[in-house]
C-alpha cells in the first residue's frame, strides 16, 4: 500500500514538473523574444523621436533666419527707392543725400539692426554713411568717410544689373585693416543705385547686425530640449565652409577670420559628419561622436541666383555621452523586465501546474457524479454539495463568510395542474435565468430539487444575505411568465442561513429549510433570514413589499 502511494506521489511530482516545463519553457521564450523587438523597437524609437524633435527645433530657427532676411530686403528696396526718388528731383549728387540723410537718420533709429547704412558712388567712395552706436543714430564726418573700392563687396555688388540684390556672407566687420573688437557680425547687403538720368551711379549698402540673426539660433540654447534629454545639447550655426559662427566654445568662432584659428572648424572638427551635413538638406545621423540634427539655411537669394548654393547649417548635438544615457536607461529598463519576465513565466507555469494537478485530482472525486441538471443547466445538487463543502473548507482555513439561500417556488403544484408539467419546466428554466442574472459571477446556483433553488454565496456580511435574497424575491415576482399565452403569476419564498465555523452541512441545509418554511407559512412570498446572535433557531422576516 506504502509503495502504491509513493509511486503515485512520485508520478503525481513527475507529471507537475513536466506541465510545469511545458509552460515555462515555451511562455518565456514567447515573452523575452517579444521583450527583445519591444527592446530594440524602443531604442530605435527613442533616437527616431530624438531626431525628429530635433531636426524640426532646427528647422524652426531656419524659418526664423529666413523670415529675418525678407524684412532686410524691404529695408533695403527701402532705402535704394529713397534715394532713386531723390535723385529724380535734385539736380546735384550733394542734393541727393541732404535730400535723404534725415529721412535714414529716422530710419535707422527705429530700425536699430543697422549697423552702418552707407551710399558708396561708382568709384567705391562713401558719399553718406550713417552710424548706429549706443542706441544712437549719427551721420559721420565727411573727412572720416573711407574709400571701399577694394573690399570683396563693393566689386561684388557693383558687378550686379540694376535691381539685383547683393548679400554677403556672415562676418566680423573690418575697420581700418583690422577685425573690430568686440566682434561685431556683419551681414552687408547692397543693390547697386541709379541716377537721374538712369546711369548706374554707386550703391546702397546696409550693414546688418549679425548679432541679431545670431541671437535667435544662441536663444535655442534656452528652449526646452526632448523630453528624454533635458538640456540635451548647444544649437551651432556654421556657414557654408563648415565654420562656426556659433559654437559650444567660443574660442572655436570665426576660425576663417583669423590666421590663428583656421584649423577651427566643425569641417575639421567632425570631418565624416560633415561629408553627411554638407551634402544633405535636413536630417540626423548617430555616430560615435554623438547626435546630429541639422537642417539648411537656404540661400535667400537661391530663387534668383540658383547656384548662390546654402548660406549655412542650424546643427543641433547631443554628445554620446547622453546618448549613451538615453541607451542605458533601455538597457536597465529591459534587464529589470527580463528578471519580471523570469518571475512572471514561473509563476504563471506554478499556477498553471498546480491547477491542472487540482483539475485531475477534482476530476477524479468527480468522475462518477453528474454535476449538471439537465433541465435548467445549473448546477445540480451533487455538484452544489461538493461547492458548499469546498467553501467551508476555505472559510474554517482562512476566515471569512459564507451562506446559502433557499429558495422555493409557491404553489407550483397547482401551476402543473392548472398549465401542465411543461409549463412547470418551462418556469423552472426561466426563473434559473431570473435568478442568474440577478447574482454575481462568483455566486453559485443550484438545482436543489423540484421547485427548490439554492445559492451558495461567500463574502456578505448575514444582513447582504437577506437584502440579496429580497432583491432575488422581487426579480421572481416581477418577472412576467407567458406560457402558450396564458400570464402565469410566480412568486418564490426565501430562506437565509450563515454559516458558522466548524458547522455540520446538514445543520446548515436543514436551517434553510426551516427558514423556508418559516416563509410559507407566513403566507409565501417572503424573505425569512436567520438572526444569528448565538441562539438558533430564531428568525427574522422580511417584509414583502
């Protein structure tokens, strides 16, 4: 007998670990595969987001630079139709500009992006130059004006037809031979002017403050960053040879300005990077250097002088180290959801295991019990028994309560003599429905026997159990039953038990019974629960309406 037993111990411990096996096996390699693409999908996710945040912070400051350059050119159209108008009533050069001088004195006050508003004649004399200094406008001296011809942009423009627009690149303004200091940005812009008698007579030239332009791309620095990346890196501006105009080091600034520093470029700096950028429009790329969002400044005159070329980049880089950061995080949050992966399959593999041991052994105590009424579906009173048993147990183990409702239908024996057994049966099938739908999922109910329901219900208080059974009572006598037409009038009489530690079933089933009774006998339709205050026996009934 010993060894029967230790052999189907032994098969029964088999048998757990093989179910035990074939779940955890499969179920995590299910779920560390998908674990993994949700890995990799996320990593690529995340630097995608980047880029895209990124690349459009750029763009923007693109826009921005752009947008900058129409107002500049209205300016200019501005000044250049000032002087034309003048020059078409004066009589003299020297008219023209007195004509005039007020009218960019006030300009330039207002404007106060203008560094120098200068007239340059056909011979690259200044004939009239406004200063903006201190937030002041003056016109210079006529002994301090200088002669240009032989700067790269008095040629250039002089060059141009009538009406073109010249725009020089960004630079630092040159005085007497020398970079001025402080450095002073300069974006000159310039159309070559008429006179009177329509001839081309010189030039307008306006200096613009190229530390207003570059305010806008220095201000990024301040905006939010990506969300994963508070702070995550400078905005540069390099012109088109891959310069910095704007730099994380302002010592790598201006590198094509002075001897000392043209090794100082992002060209040199990041040589395969640029090869990318310099090539592409907009877009991002991830090295070992870092991240790398950029987008182009297109050239603002590219629509009338198509090989003009870009006027520079707006880059945005977040080092490798905080993109190490952003991977690291993945990495930790995908190492910390494999160990809960781990868990999660073992525990799901222990329940499963466990509960095809209980389903086998349940099914053997089962195996020569018919567990269902044919009738009504419900549970039948075997299966009910074998429920109320496995709830005591739980309750004696783990604390808790539990009771039953006893519920009979009234007169039924006079309603299968009036309207026949199937007219019975077809009651007995819709109240089981009734009776269903008023009860929770956790609830059991039973074909107790006849015209006899039973409920098995756990976790009310004795005064939930009389209130349940009350609202089961108005459901039946609402219920409207028709039966090959006749109205047949149901109404059930209801009896509440708890359960008490330790008690005897058949105390419990004849209480209920008793309770039942008690309902009948008041007249039925009634609801007739045990007052359970240490002393059996007594009752307390609910009223019907």
């Amino acid at each position: 007998m010993d060894n029967k037993v230790e052999i189907c111990s032994r098969q029964e411990t088999i048998s757990f670990i093989k179910t035990f096996m074939a779940v955890f096996v499969p179920l995590l390699v299910f779920l560390m595969m998908f674990h993994l693409t949700i890995y990799h999908g996320k990593k690529k996710q995340a630097l995608q987001s980047l880029g895209n945040f990124e690349v459009h912070r750029a763009s923007v400051v693109v826009e921005t630079l752009l947008e900058h350059f129409d107002w500049i050119f209205a300016d200019l159209n501005f000044v250049a139709n000032k002087y034309l108008a003048a020059s078409l009533v004066a009589t003299h050069q020297d008219l023209v500009l007195v004509d005039i001088e007020k009218d960019l004195l006030l300009f330039s006050r207002e404007k106060k992006i203008y560094d120098q508003i200068r007239i340059i004649d056909s011979e690259g004399r200044e004939q009239l130059r406004i200063n903006y200094n201190g937030g002041a406008a003056y016109t210079v001296p006529a002994k301090e004006l200088q002669d240009k011809s032989l700067r790269y942009y008095f040629k250039d423009c002089m060059a141009l037809e009538s009406g073109n627009i010249y725009l020089s690149p960004l630079d630092l303004n040159i005085e007497h031979g020398e970079v001025e200091v402080p450095f002073k940005p300069i974006i000159r812009i310039g159309r070559p002017v008429l006179d009177r008698h329509g001839r081309k007579s010189g030039m307008v030239l306006l200096n613009y403050l190229g530390s207003d332009f570059i305010s806008h791309v220095s201000d990024e620095l301040a905006y939010p960053h990506h969300d994963d990346l508070v702070g995550s890196g400078p905005t540069m501006l390099v012109n088109a040879e891959g310069y910095w105009l704007v730099a994380p080091d302002k010592e790598d600034e201006w590198g094509f300005m002075f001897a000392h520093r043209k090794g100082r470029s992002f060209a040199n700096r990041y040589p395969l990077e640029w090869a990318h950028i310099s090539t592409e429009k907009n877009g991002h790329l991830l090295t070992t250097n870092g991240f790398f969002a950029f987008a182009t400044i297109q050239h603002p005159l590219a629509a009338f002088i198509p090989e003009a070329g870009s006027f520079g980049k707006v880059i945005s880089f977040v080092s490798a180290e905080r993109i190490e950061r952003i991977i690291y995080r993945e990495k930790a949050l995908f190492y910390l959801l494999s160990v809960v992966l781990l868990s999660f399959s073992a525990i799901v593999a222990l329940l499963v295991a466990t509960l095809v041991a209980s389903k086998k052994r349940y099914e053997l105590e089962l195996a020569h019990s018919v567990l269902t009424d044919p009738l009504t579906g419900l549970v039948n009173r075997r299966g009910f028994q074998l429920r109320m048993e496995q709830e005591a147990r739980r309750v004696d183990r783990y604390g808790g309560r539990m009771f039953v409702i006893l519920g009979d239908i009234d007169h039924f024996k006079n309603i299968n003599d009036a309207h026949g057994h199937d007219a019975g049966d077809f009651i007995l099938k819709k109240l089981a429905g009734t009776l269903t739908a008023s009860l929770r999922s956790t609830d059991v109910l039973c074909r107790w026997g006849g015209e006899e329901f039973m409920i098995l219900m756990s976790g009310y208080t004795q005064e939930d159990g009389a209130r349940v059974a009350e609202k089961l009572r108005q459901a039946v006598e609402e219920e409207i039953v028709w039966h090959n037409n006749p109205r047949i009038m149901v109404t059930m009489s209801f009896g509440v038990c708890i359960y008490r530690k330790k008690m005897n079933m058949e105390e419990l089933l004849k209480c209920s019974n008793e309770m039942v009774a008690t309902s009948k006998t008041n007249g039925g339709n009634q609801v007739t629960a045990e007052n359970h205050d240490g002393v059996s026996g007594k009752s307390a009934i609910m009223p019907s309406r």
